[in-house]
C-alpha cells in the first residue's frame, strides 16, 4: 500500500468529505448544461415563436447523446491518462470541450429559428457532458468505500438536481433580460471554476494534477488496466452476464419505467384534470425536482448509510407500489389540486430514492476492471426503462385509459421488488462478516 505519511495536497483516497464534495460538485456542474440546454433554451424559442417541431428537434439532438453513451465506458477503461488517475483526465477533457462549445455558441449567436445550429450545439455540449457523467459514476465506483456508497449516491443525485433547478433559473433570466449569448458566457464561466476544482485534487497519492505536472500512476490502477480491446470486451461480457448481474439489470428495467411514465402523465393530469395551465405545471415540476434533489442528498444517503441498499430499496419500492395503486382507484378524484400536488411530488422524490438506494448494488456488480464501461450499461438499462415507460403511455391509454399507466408503471416495481427479495445481491462487507459469527456461533454450540 502506498505510503501516504506526510502527503500534501487534495487526495480522494485520503479524505471521506473531499470524496463526497467531489461527487455532488461535479454533479451539480454536470446539471448546468442540462438545465441550459433542456429546459432554458426550449423556453426561449418557444416565446420567439418556434413552432412545436422545430422546438421538438432540439430537444431530440439534444437529448440524443445520452441514448448512445453506452459506447463512452468502453473508451474510458480503455484508453486513459493513468499518470493523472483513471478518470481525472477524462473528466477535465470533458469540461474543456464544454467550454470551447459554449464559447462557439456565444460568437456564432444563433437565432431561435436556427435549428440545425441550435441542435448541434446542443449535441456537441451534450456530448461532453454524457462523457463526463461516465467519467464521474466510474470515479465513484473506483474512489468511494463501501460504507460511503449511498451517502455518496445521494449527494450525486441531489448535486445534478441542485445544478439543473439553478441553470435553469440563472439562464433563463439571462436569456431574458441579456440574450443567448450571455446565458452560454455564464455557464461557460461556471465550468471554468469547475475545471480549476478538478485540476487541484488528485485521486490517489503521487499522481500528477496536470499532464506537465510531476507525478507517476498509481500502482492499483496500473495492475486493475486493461491495455487491449478483447480483455475489456471479454471481463464487460462476464460480468454483464453472469447470473445476478442479468437479474440486476431486469429489477432496473422495471424501475425505470416508473420515471418515463410519470414524466409523461403528470403534464396530462394537471392539464385535462385539474386545469393547470403550462407555467403553472413547469414550476411545480421543477420545484418537485428541486425537494427531491435535497431529500435523496439528506435522508436518501443517510439511511442507505444506515440500514443498508436492499432494506432501503424495498422500502421505497412498496411505498411507491402503493401510491400508484392509490392514483390508480382515486382517478375520479384526479381534478383535485391537492391529490395532484401530492402525486407530482411524490413520485419524484419516491423514483430519485429508490434510485439512490439501489446505486450501492450496482456499484457492488461492477468488476472494477471495468468499472465504467458495466456501470454504464447498468444506467443505459434504466434509461431504457425509462424510454419504454414513455412509449407506453400512448397504448395505456388505448388500452384502458389513461389511468392504465399506473398499472405498467406498478408491474415495473413489483418486478424489481421480488426481484431484490429474493435474489441476494452483494451486500456490504459488514453482513457477510456477521453471517460469519452467526455460523461459527452455532457451530461451536454444544449438541
């Protein structure tokens, strides 16, 4: 073990509060271009007059990169820099290639009716920031022990929140009062802070901040490194589909498809039911957000930390199993304001939660080998949910009325409550150690 008597300096390995600073900062700038990108610039156009389709091909290239970063883990545990780390490199490059398009964005100043322009910012930023969002899950697999997962969970999560709610909002005023230009400056700028931020602290002890810096790699990364495609691709392919691994990732399926869903019914709800009008129901949703983003980085973390991932997802799982039922039989009552505001808030806090609760088992799965590349299909698998949950709504309707969804959406959890029931995924250390006395315990009690 690397001695680290006398070291200087920010270092991951050595400190729990810089591990968990780390992981909720570069989610929350993570958050910003998000915000910017799918939620203040389809605003902006929508009140220059874009129609539905030009607004609606926006948002498709921009949300297109976050269906194929599939293929970014793969690179990662691939090809890295291990002299900075193992995903140092990749995470400051990142916010580099954010911050060049941002800036291009500013000078060339496109139009609300330029679409193609508008869309391949929004592609090329979003790009960046999927790769950074990879970088960062496989520097919390790597980095984080296990008696901090969903602590660190937690902090993630409520971090993109916190990031998106405030870009939404600082952008949005500046698109208003200052122009496009200036709201691509401002978040431009607040990358730049971040990149100064990741320059400064180093994973583990002797590595270099920068690639001039003095530093060597870490003699743990340089053994876990896998220097050709067919051991990545052949240690991805056993982990991915070894018996618990294919069962993790149904249970995550299932619970995916909660979000997709919900996020498609409650505009519908609030509009045809109770008779909000889209501003109305905009700020609810993103308020919603907001909440949960501070419950999962408070109470989510804290009693995932404390009773452990299985308990804490089961939990969640039934409570959410429960309100849909209730949503489900209550349809008639659907115009009233208060059982839509309770259902609204509900679901997002109860979906980042579970969410938050189940990260732990995933992170548990992953050969750390491969850490990015298994994690990543782990989070494409939910996002897969998620896209299926949307598509459903339309036939749900169809098939049943608009209530339907419930339904599906309740299928989708109790498949992934029996599931964390009855298969016994990795656990924290601590249990297997306490089986361990149990069992020498009853076999040194006398006959």
């Amino acid at each position: 073990m690397t001695d680290t008597s006398g070291a200087t300096g920010l270092v991951l390995e050595r400190s729990r509060s810089l591990r968990l600073f780390t992981l909720f900062i570069l989610y929350v700038g993570q958050g910003m271009p998000i915000g910017l990108f799918w939620f203040a610039v389809p605003a902006w156009m929508a009140v220059n007059g874009a129609s539905a389709a030009d607004v609606g091909s926006v948002a498709a290239l921009t949300a297109l990169p976050w269906s194929l970063k599939l293929v970014n883990g793969f690179f990662m545990d691939r090809y890295t820099f291990l002299a900075m780390g193992r995903r140092r490199a990749w995470i400051l490059g990142a916010q580099l290639v954010m911050i060049a398009s941002l800036l291009m964005a500013a000078a060339l100043n496109p139009s609300a009716s330029d679409v193609a322009v508008l869309g391949a910012i929004g592609f090329v930023v979003n790009m960046a920031t999927t790769f950074q969002d990879v970088a960062v899950d496989g520097l919390a697999v790597d980095i984080m022990t296990e008696g901090e997962r969903a602590r660190g969970s937690g902090m993630m999560f409520g971090g993109q929140a916190i990031g998106i709610a405030a870009a939404t909002a600082m952008t949005g005023y500046v698109i208003e009062d200052f122009g496009a230009p200036a709201a691509y400056l401002c978040v431009a700028a607040m990358i730049a802070l971040l990149c100064l931020f990741i320059a400064a602290f180093k994973e583990r002890e002797g590595e270099r901040n920068l690639p001039w810096s003095k530093g060597e790699a870490h003699e743990r990364n340089l053994a876990i490194q896998l220097d050709a495609w067919w051991p990545l691709l052949k240690s991805t392919f056993i982990s991915i589909f070894a018996g618990k691994s294919i069962l993790w990732i149904i249970a995550l399926f299932g619970g995916g498809i909660l979000y997709g869903g919900m996020t498609g019914v409650s505009p519908l709800i609030g509009a045809n039911y109770v008779g909000w009008d889209v501003s109305t129901i905009s700020w609810h949703n993103a308020l919603a957000g907001l909440v949960s983003g501070i419950l999962v980085m408070t109470l989510g973390g804290w009693l995932g930390d404390r009773f452990g991932a299985k308990a804490i997802g089961t939990l969640w799982i039934v409570v959410t199993i429960v309100s849909l039922a209730a949503m489900f039989v209550l349809e008639p009552q659907w115009s009233s304001p208060v059982l839509f505001m309770a259902f609204l808030y509900g679901w997002m806090a109860l979906n980042n939660l579970r969410t938050v609760a189940m990260l732990p088992v995933s992170m548990r799965l992953c050969d750390k080998k491969v850490a990015a590349t298994q994690f990543t299909i782990y989070m494409a698998v939910a996002n897969f949910g998620i896209s299926f949950g949307a598509f459903m709504l339309g036939l749900a309707d169809k098939m049943g009325g608009l209530a339907s969804i419930f339904v599906i959406a309740g299928i989708g959890q109790l498949v992934a409550l029996l599931l964390l029931v009855i298969v016994k995924f990795p656990r924290r250390p601590e249990y297997y150690d306490m089986l361990k006395r149990k069992e020498l315990r009853m076999v040194q009690k006398p006959a």
